[in-house]
C-alpha cells in the first residue's frame, strides 16, 4: 500500500453525511487514497468518479449509528445514510479489518488527496485525466 498519503491537518479528522445524521471521528492518516472510476462507483455516488480512502477499523469511530449498508455485490458493502442518502464508505467482505471511507465527507476534505487512479477502463469519455499519478486499468496489482 501507498505510503506517502497527503494529510495537511491534525492526525484526528472527523466527517459525516449532508444531513448529519451520520457521523465519524478517525485517528492516524490513511494507509491509501484513490480515484475510483469503476461503473458501480460512479452509479452509486451519482458522480464520474469517487475519491476513497483506506483506514483499520480500529482507526474509525462512530459517533452516531454507523451507516446503512447496501450490497452492491457478493463480497462488497457500501454504507450510505438512510435518511438523506450520502455514500460514506465501502467495505469489502474478504477484507474485514479495513474499511474505505468517502473522501468528499470529510469536514476538511482539502486534508487527503488520492494518489493514483483505479479502473479507468471505465472513466467517462468526455472526462480528461490532467494529473500526472499513476492511472490503472483494473485495480491496482
């Protein structure tokens, strides 16, 4: 995993959905941070691209009811807040001590930057990558 995750803040963040009902404290930076442009990403948070990043469960506090999940697959869930429909993570099933959260819902979203792209493959045609991080087709090997 990445090592050099961009953080410009305190090492405890805090984040939460567009209502707020929904709320989270994370300690420690993020082991790894991405764009994803895979179909289900983009369906899912109604936008050409998600941003993710990756902690340990243990690092992630939930301040409220964690978030409702969704399988958008076999093995993996994506959390949303039931009431005004904020995706705020994804967590795959073969993976059960770690847990993606949504860039974008963090109060300070300025703090994290992604540092590669993943299934570009399914990047949008009209959208131009400008940027010069990595970029690969599938998930990163």
């Amino acid at each position: 995993m990445s090592e050099g995750v961009t953080t410009i803040c305190s090492t405890k963040r805090s984040g939460s959905c567009l209502c707020g009902k929904v709320q989270y404290r994370i300690s420690g930076k993020p082991f790894d941070a991405d764009y994803c442009h895979c179909r289900q990403c983009q369906k899912s948070t109604g936008s050409v691209v998600g941003a993710w990043m990756d902690f340990k469960c243990d690092q992630i506090e939930w301040l409220t009811l964690p978030p409702k999940e969704y399988a958008s697959s076999e093995h993996v869930r994506r959390g949303f807040c039931d009431h005004c429909g904020s995706q705020l993570s994804f967590r795959d099933l073969r993976y059960p001590e770690f847990l993606t959260l949504s860039i974008s819902s963090l109060d300070e979203p300025n703090s994290v930057s992604p540092e590669y792209h993943i299934h570009t493959e399914s990047k949008l045609s009209w959208l131009t990558i400008t940027d010069t991080q990595p970029k690969y087709p599938r998930e990163r090997s």
